[in-house]
C-alpha cells in the first residue's frame, strides 16, 4: 500500500504525537513526508521526541537534514529547535550557532529599531509641515469641545478666554485688548436732555396792613404831650396784578454702569504662537 505523501504533509497534527506512526515508518518515508512540509516549533519538538525512540543516530540526522522550520514567530524559537537538536546529536553545536543566531538578531533588531526611529523622525517633519500648511502661527482655531489643539495637531496654542473678536484695519497690530464689561456716563456719546415747565397767567392780589400811633413831637399832626401816644391806628393796603412762571434746565444722568452683553452661546478659541 502506497503512502499518501500530500495528506500527511498536510495534516502533520494528526501523526506528529502518534507512537504507531513512526513504528510503520521508514528513513524514506520520514524523509518524503518532511521534504513536502514545514513544521512549526511545537510540531518539530513533538515528531524528534518520537523520531529519537525509532531511528539510531544516523537516521536521525539524515532525517534532520530533510526537515523545514517554518517561519519562526518567536525570536527564542531558533534556540529552542537548536536545542533540541543539538541533545538528539549530541553536540555542542547549540552555544554557538545559538550565540550567533542572538548577535545576528541583535543585530537585526538595532536596524529594525533605527527603522523605525527614521520613520518616527519623517512622520514628526511631515506632520509639522502640514500643521504650517493648515494652521500656521497665528491661526485661531475655535471648537465647541474643550480639548486643546496642540494635542490634535502639534505646536503650542493660547487660549483667549472672556474676549469677543474684532477686526481691525491693515495698520493696526492684532493681539490689542480693550473694551469694557460695563456701560457708564462716559462711555455714552455726548447727550443732554431739556425741560420746560410753565404755568398759565392768573391774576392775584397781594394785601399790606400795618399799625402805628402818634407820638408826642412838634409836627402837623395832632400834638400830645412828651409821655403821651395816641390810640393804635390800622391802614391796609391791597395791590391786584398778574404774573406767570416758567422753568428751564437741562438733566445729566449719573449713577454706576451696568452689564450690557447681546445674546450668545459660547465656545473655545485658540490661537498658535509657535
């Protein structure tokens, strides 16, 4: 009966542990089978552990030499298959093909390392040129989240916080503050307000009464004597007219200012010095 080189090539999980297998196996059975696969690490272990209790010394190693590793996914793996190899034929070949194997991968490692620093170097230019191609220094960048740009695009980013924008003409420079919160008299534009009061003519009376006496004294009137006065006298007088009244000024408002602030909604702004 022939042997089925391609399943068991295929399907080395089904016999790699399998006593009975290699017990039915010849040197050039093995050797067919192995030429046609590639084993893993654990599949390599498992088969030469069974090889080694079926075959003698030189069976083995012509067995080794038809035996593929496939890639290996460990860096130890090397070593390890090394190892086992190395207590099948007894000999020292595992330190210094292993010693080479870890100078050689050191090795690869560094250049992979310096690979990837180049890399991180020409991704680090790349994305500074087009932080300069989008947001250049001075670019102001508003969101609704609160997350600062440097950490989405690079560079270095101050916030204006409590600031609305205003433009100003070509001559002037940016970055000026000024304004006010709060509204007083001197900010409002010169301004007065005028009164006029006034009453309709009326007419009106005004009376003047006094009392007097005579005294003692030479004169035309009545004589009496030095201790002597006459009887108190009465004399009114009363005076009718008319008149109007009219009243003129100006007021100036005073008092502290207060908060004036148009409708909104607010968000975040930033702007990139460097």
């Amino acid at each position: 009966m022939s042997l089925d080189i391609a399943y068991y090539a295929n399907n080395v999980d089904t016999w790699c542990n399998d006593d009975a297998f290699f017990q039915c196996r010849t040197v050039k059975d093995m050797n067919d089978i192995l030429e046609k696969t590639k084993l893993t690490k654990n599949q390599f272990c498992d088969m030469f552990k069974n090889v080694t209790k079926v075959f003698n010394a030189n069976e083995i190693l012509e067995i080794i030499q038809h035996t593929h590793v496939d890639a290996v996914c460990y860096k130890d793996d090397p070593c390890t298959i090394l190892n086992i190899i190395s207590e099948i034929l007894n000999t020292q070949i595992k330190s210094e093909m292993c010693i080479a194997y870890q100078a050689k991968n050191q090795q690869l490692l560094k250049n992979i390392q310096d690979q990837i620093n180049s890399l991180k170097n020409i991704n680090f230019d790349i994305k500074r040129r087009m932080l300069d191609i989008f947001y250049p220094v001075g670019t102001i960048y508003e969101s609704m989240n609160n997350t600062d740009p440097s950490t989405l695009f690079g560079g270095h980013w101050i916030p204006i916080e409590n600031k609305f924008l205003f433009s100003v003409p070509t001559n002037n420079s940016s970055k000026q503050t000024g304004g006010s919160q709060y509204i007083s008299v001197k900010n409002l534009p010169s301004h007065s307000h005028y009164i006029s009061l006034s009453t309709s003519t009326e007419s009106h009376s005004h009376r003047f009464c006094y009392t007097y006496v005579y005294c003692a004294g030479p004169g035309p009137r009545p004589r009496y004597s030095n201790t002597d006065f006459s009887p108190e006298q009465q004399s009114c007088i009363t005076s009718e007219s008319t008149h109007s009244h009219n009243i003129e000024g100006y007021t100036e408002s005073s008092g502290k200012g207060t908060a004036y602030m148009p409708q909104y909604i607010t968000c975040y702004r930033w702007y990139r010095d460097y």
